[in-house]
C-alpha cells in the first residue's frame, strides 16, 4: 500500500510517500514562504527523485486541520485536484492527531499545541498504549491557561510539541505543575510522513472520503468572519433584534 501525503496546515510545508512500513521520501520547508510557492514543487522533486509513478499511490492524505486557514485551503485544493485527476479516494488525518504521532510510543501524555493567536491553542490530548495512539481528549480550540489547567488536573507527564511551544514556553514553565518536556527539533513540527503514516491505519479502516467529499476543518471562525460579523452587529439599527 502506497500512501502519498500533503500537510500545508502551519508554517511547515511537507511532503512525503509511505509505502507499507517503508518512507520512501520525505520533503519538509519549515520557511515562512506561501505553500501555493513550494507545495507542487516539493511534491514534483519527490516524483522526479524517487521515479514514483502518481498513479500507484493508494490514496492521498491530507492533514486536514486545524491549522492555518490559507494553508489548509491550499492543502486541501491540492489534496482534491490530486484526488479528481487521479481518481484516488482523500484521508483526511486531523492535523493535530499527526502532531501527536509524531511521538510514537512516547511515555506519558502527548500534547501538541499550535498557535491559534489571542492567547488560544489548537491542541488535544493523547498517550500511546499498547503501540496505538489513543484520544483523551479530540482535537479543539482553546485558551492556553484553560489546557495547562486542564493538564494540571490530569496529573500527569505530558511532552509538548507544535508551533505553540516557543509563543507559550514560558508560560508553561509559570502555570504547569505537573512534569514537562519539550519534543525535539526533528519531531517537534508538522511532517508529512506522520500524515502518511497515520493515514495508512485510517486507509486500512475505511476512513476514506472521496475528492468532492473533502472540506477542511477550521474548528473557528477565521479573523475576516470574525470582523465581518463585528461589523455587521454594529450597523445593526438600534432596537433591530439580532
């Protein structure tokens, strides 16, 4: 089985194509340049490179939120016009699950954090047990003290990850009263090979969905709803039911 994966969801570009238990190539930019700039091309050097023929893959995976909204657009447009021009069934792997399988078999919890702006985190909570990855807590938007106290509570060991630990380091080190780590550099970021190493269970179990079929998952608003919904309440003539 032939796995080709796409993760546009932060600042980290990656591509990569697992196939069964071996990654065959992986093509990660961790650069602040628009994913429409480096996503094909990344994915036409691993063509060029490992002679991969599009056509053999399996299904296409995609790290399907949260995340950035412009990134996940991306993901997800070339996720499908691959899928369409393919016709190979999507797997959509929620962004944060990917983070968190990024840490295999860890000790203790896993929690990724990715920043989400005002003071807020995309994050959920996982541990490894009996080598799978298991939920505690799905994948939502949060305020960050909200999660540490949460985390508090829990009473456990937790490794972090995600673009979230350098925003919120020291807070962490302020606010959490249970034992810490930081995941390393070449884990501590989206990669690809997570994707498609995650999305080969889900392939195997039927969490398939087709091209049409797919829609990222924003968990929020964007700021540009945000701001239009404000503006919209303001125009409201005085006594107008809303």
């Amino acid at each position: 089985m032939k796995i080709l994966a796409l993760d546009s969801s932060g600042i980290v570009a990656s591509v990569a194509v697992v196939e069964d238990d071996t990654l065959l190539a992986e093509y990660t930019v961790n650069y602040k340049k628009t994913h429409s700039q480096t996503l094909l091309p990344m994915l036409d050097e691993i063509v060029k490179m490992t002679e991969l023929e599009l056509e053999s893959v399996d299904a296409i995976a995609v790290a399907a939120g949260p995340g950035s909204f412009t990134g996940l657009r991306i993901g997800s447009a070339t996720a499908k016009g691959l899928g369409l021009a393919l016709k190979k069934p999507l797997v959509a792997v929620p962004t944060v699950d990917a983070l968190a399988y990024n840490l295999y078999d860890a000790q203790g919890l896993i929690c990724p954090i990715m920043d989400a702006r005002r003071k807020q985190v995309y994050t959920g909570i996982y541990r490894f047990e009996e080598h799978q990855l298991m939920t505690l807590k799905e994948q939502w938007a949060a305020p960050i003290e909200e999660l540490l106290e949460e985390l508090n509570q829990r009473g456990e060991m937790v490794t972090f990850l995600g673009d979230g630990v350098p925003v919120f380091r020291e807070l962490i080190a302020e606010k959490l009263q249970v034992s810490y780590s930081f995941a390393p550099a070449h884990v501590n970021k989206q990669r690809a090979a997570a994707v498609a190493a995650l999305g080969s269970i889900y392939y195997k179990e039927g969490r398939t969905e087709t091209a049409m079929e797919h829609i990222p998952e924003y968990l929020r608003v964007s700021q540009a709803e945000r701001e239009r919904a404000e503006r919209e309440k303001e125009q409201k003539p005085a006594g107008t039911k809303i």
